[in-house]
C-alpha cells in the first residue's frame, strides 16, 4: 500500500510545455499506483480538466502535495498550505531550485521512493509580518522585505529586537529572512549562509550608507519591529517573498516575528543540502573520487 493516499498537484502557470508533461508523468504514475489525485483549479486547466478545486481544498483534504515548477510557485503554495500542516515535495522546472529538488526526468523513480516513505523530512519556520497589534499577518518562508520604492533616496528606519533599540539606519532597506531565505535576496545582499533547520532569523541591511551596519543573525523567538522615520507610502514598501505586498501605514511600527506555523518538505532519501549549495552556488571542489589536497 502506497505510504500516501490522496495527492496534491500543483503546477506553475506558465506557457513552458515542460509542466504539463511532467504533469501527466505525475498523474500517470500515480494513478497506475492506486493514489487518489486533486488538482488546483489552474493546474487542472493546463491538462483540460474540469475537475480543480481550490489550494485552501487541497490542504484540507490532501496528506501530499506535488508543487511542479520553480522556488517561486514552492514559495506561493507554501505559504497558503501551512495552515493545513500537509507535507510538500517540489519537482524543479525552474532556474535554481533551492526548495525543489526533484528533477523531471526522475520523478517517477523519486515517487516510488516517497510512496514507500523512503524519504527525509524537513521542517521550516515561516515568518509573519503585520502593521499594527490587530492586524492579520502576512506569511513569508523567504522573506520579509522593507525596501525603497519609486525614489533613488535611501530610506531611514529605527529597528529593535525585543524592545531593545538595536540601531537607527539610513538605507536601502532591509531584510528579514529566515534560514530558508538565507539563499534568497539575503544572498545577494551580504548575508551569511544558514543551514534551512536552524531556528533562526536573519537581518540584512541593503545598501547600508554606513558601512558598519552589517548582517544580523538572532534567535529563531526573536520579535522584530521596523519603526521608519519620516514614512512616505509611496516611496516605501514591505514585501513579502517578493508577491506579497503589505500596505504601509504612517505612525505604525512593522512587527516581524516566527510563525506559529511550520511547512514539511519531503526530499528523496538520498537528499543533500550541502551538494545542492555546490551545484546551485557553483561551488569547486574535489569529488568523492578525487585525491584529497
């Protein structure tokens, strides 16, 4: 009996004949193994069906999702699916794929391996971020972003860690990003690199005017508020994972903090976090066969 029952499919909507193939691959196989299948109502159009039903219907129901497509659609339904607590693997379609490692051309070998549950879970801290105590949040598995809008002049901010003033800076903006997201924006930001299971929260000024603001790593508990000078809406905006926008509000303090909620990745057995820095990053190095230095 296959280790999930019910399973999920998602796919990024995008003219690349890739995602429908490998969307019937995904399907093909499952149904030969006996697996249920629901498909997200876009999904289910791009292999004209009629039978889609919402991603909000899929966590409920589903004990498995397969997202097809880049670390941009992973991130997408991430996000809606923490609620639901339902394991995600990624197939990768796009560019670099730090969230998914599956590659098309093996997915069905990778299925056989996750339907027998030979696999390894993962689990990651999501962030909320919210303008105001009664606000509802909104989810980043990446990041959260204050950054300059429509001007070319830096912004300036105050920001504290558990009402404790840490610095008053003038820049581009900042990030705030989880281990995740420590290969995202944060990346190219200055950041350091964090392994994806540390319970941790990382702060990245962008383009600081003072070179001394530099990258920030405190505990995973910590309560991070944004408090900017002087806000112009216009010229400011906050972002989450880089498509979700947060209205700013003039007086209100951005309070960023970890998510009660969680996602649980699944990766082949045989997964790597290391070998995928090297080959994402381009990364040297000798092989298993070579002769140590």
């Amino acid at each position: 009996m296959a280790w999930f029952q019910h399973i999920g499919l998602i796919a990024k909507q995008h003219d690349d004949p890739r995602v429908a193939t490998t969307l019937a691959r995904a399907v093909s196989y499952l149904g030969a193994h006996g697996v249920r299948t629901s498909f997200e109502q876009a999904t289910a159009a791009l292999l004209q069906r009629h039978d889609g039903v919402s991603i909000d219907s899929i966590g409920e129901h589903c004990d498995l999702v397969l997202v097809v497509g880049g670390d941009g659609t992973f991130l997408h339904a991430a996000r809606v699916l923490a609620e639901h607590e339902v394991a995600l693997v990624g197939i990768n379609l796009g560019r670099l794929g730090f969230l998914v490692d599956i590659l098309p051309d093996e997915i069905e070998a990778r299925l056989e391996q996750i339907l027998a549950g030979a696999y390894e879970a993962d689990t990651r801290i999501l962030l909320d971020a919210r303008m105001g105590e009664q606000a509802a949040p909104k989810r980043a598995l990446n990041d959260v972003v204050i950054h300059k809008w429509n001007s070319v002049r830096m912004i300036e901010f105050e920001t504290y860690i558990d009402g404790q003033f840490i610095n008053a800076q003038r820049s581009d903006g900042m990030i705030v990003a989880t281990p995740t997201g420590s290969t995202a924006y944060a990346l190219s930001g200055g950041g350091p690199l964090l392994h994806p299971r540390l319970d941790t929260l990382l702060l990245v000024p962008i383009c600081p005017h003072t070179l001394s603001n530099r990258p920030l790593v405190v505990p995973g508990g910590s309560r991070i508020e944004i408090r900017i000078c002087n806000l112009e809406p216009e010229q400011v905006r906050l972002t989450c994972d880089g498509q979700v926008d947060l209205p700013l509000e003039a007086g209100a303090t951005i309070r960023i903090e970890r998510s009660p909620r969680r996602i649980r990745l699944l990766h082949p057995h045989d997964h790597n976090h290391y070998r995928i820095l090297r080959a994402k990053l381009g990364w040297g190095g000798h092989t298993h066969s070579d002769t140590p230095c």
